[in-house]
C-alpha cells in the first residue's frame, strides 16, 4: 500500500519571536515493510534542518533559525510504501508463546527501560480481574486490546500530554494518546517490555463507512508496541482494538508520551505572548 501524507502545524504569535532549536519527529520510522518514497519537509520562518537519529532510532530533524516572525509553519509532505499487510505474519519463540513468561537475561538487559512501570499495582490488578495461570500469549494480548477499545469511549482532546492511567480508568473516556499510554503501563505491569508509539493511520473511505468514525482524522495517531520474542516489537491499538498493520504508519517510538512528542520546542520574547496552533493531517491512498 502506497500513502500520501500531508502534515501542517502552523503556530501563530500575537507579536513577533525567535525560536529555540526545534526537534522533528514527524519522519516514518523505516523497516524491512515500510519505506519512505518522498520526504519533503520545510520550515518556515528559513532556518538549517540538519537530520539524524534519536536515541530511540527515530528518524529526526533539527532545525534551526535566528529570523523572527509572527508564526512558526511546519509542513511534511510524504509517500510511504507499506508492506504489512498481514499483522499476524510473525513466529514467537518457544518460550513466549504462552503467558506468563520470562525473558532470556540477555532479552532483560536490552529490555528494562521498557520493563518499568511508573502506575499503582493495586490499580491494574483491580481492573484486570483474576488471570488464568497460563493463556496463550497473543490471545490473552489481544483479548487486553479488545477490552480497552470496547471499555474506553474514545474523546479528542487539544490538552498537552497523556491522561493518568487513574483518570482515564475512572471517566471509561480517553484519546488515542490516553489509551496507548494506560496500555503500555498495563502491559509493563504484567513483566511486557512496551513503549509508546506515535504515527499516521489511514483510513479507506469503506473503512470509514463500516466502522462509523476515523478517530485519527486530521491528526496524528498513537498506539503500544510490545515486544514479543520472535515478531519483535508488536503494535497493538486499543483505541481501534487491532493489531497495527499496513494502515499504520509508526514515527517516534519511546519509554513516554512525552518523548515521542512531534515538535519539541519553544519561543523566546520579552512579552508575554499568545499563541494558537493549528494542525492538519491529510493521508491519501495511491494507485
């Protein structure tokens, strides 16, 4: 599957500003089943964009600039090849194919920042109810996923940073971002390496039709990857409850939300100053 993607985040200032060094992760992540085609991203005011890898290996964009200006304008213009058709194309290793389990020591020692969870025990057991002894692992995965997606009513929100998983459990609302959070803490929880992922997800207009909703119309995604011996890092969305496919578009993965962030920076004025900011995603199938 062949996507067009267009992505503008324009902010306006009621006054003139400068700008700290800005971070970019709105670049598709790249792997044996996606490739990007076309990347053509631009700044403006004029600046440097210099690019690299983050410590996480996202594909990231510095960019810098002294000019001043009364808006900050961000566009990403893109063509991604995904090849993922089938989420369930993958083999587990013997010994993860059933829950729990434990990770080899050399899987632990690559994995523990992803192993940390920062939410109450008492909160996720209350939730979870009893666990059998032993579940067969993608089963009792996508059973978790299934169960937020049906549980959560899903709710758009403009606030900065992720709900608590405490808040989100307690309103049964949340955004993609809210539940691809409680998700991940959930999973860490139960002894899962997981991290947050941010994306495009594209959405036929059949899709739409049958589903009812595109919940990540004009905007950007988030959903859990968990990490699965055998398939590697296995993303579920709970905000759709399926196994991330060919439709989804993985930028930034990390330990937190916040990390994942798609623009990271600020303004400098001797003023206060308002500002407004405006996003738009557009993604297209291609022939």
């Amino acid at each position: 599957m062949k996507l067009q993607i267009e992505h503008v985040t324009r902010y306006e200032y009621d006054q003139s500003v400068t700008f700290t060094p800005h971070l970019l992760l709105i670049l598709p992540r790249q792997d044996v089943h996606i490739r990007t085609l076309v990347s053509d991203l631009n700044v403006f005011p004029h600046g440097s964009l210099h690019y690299g890898h983050d410590h996480y290996g996202n594909n990231i964009a510095r960019y810098f600039s002294t000019e001043e200006s009364a808006q900050l304008l961000i566009q990403n213009h893109l063509t991604v090849e995904s090849t993922r058709s089938n989420p369930y194309d993958f083999l587990l290793d013997p010994h993860v194919t059933s829950y729990p389990f434990e990770y080899k020591e050399n899987e632990k020692r690559a994995l523990s920042p992803f192993l940390t969870c920062d939410e109450s025990a008492d909160l996720f057991s209350a939730w979870l109810g009893p666990i059998p002894e032993k579940r067969e692992t993608l089963e009792f995965l996508t059973h978790i996923n299934q169960r937020l997606h049906s549980e959560l009513g899903y709710v758009r929100r403009d606030e900065p940073g992720v709900q608590t998983v405490s808040e989100t459990l307690e309103t049964g609302s949340a955004s993609c971002r809210d539940v691809a959070h409680l998700f991940m803490e959930l999973a860490r929880h139960l002894g899962l390496a997981s991290r947050f992922v941010s994306g495009y997800l594209y959405v036929s207009k059949t899709d739409e039709e049958s589903a009812g909703v595109n919940v990540a119309e004009h905007a950007m995604h988030a959903w859990t990857e968990i990490y699965l011996p055998g398939s590697g890092w296995l993303g579920f969305d709970p905000t759709n409850g399926c196994l991330a496919g060919d439709q989804h578009i993985p930028v930034a993965a990390a330990i937190t939300a916040a990390d994942a962030s798609p623009i990271q920076g600020t303004y400098c004025s001797d003023h206060q100053v308002g500002c407004i900011m405006h996003v738009d995603v557009q993604i297209k199938g291609m022939n």
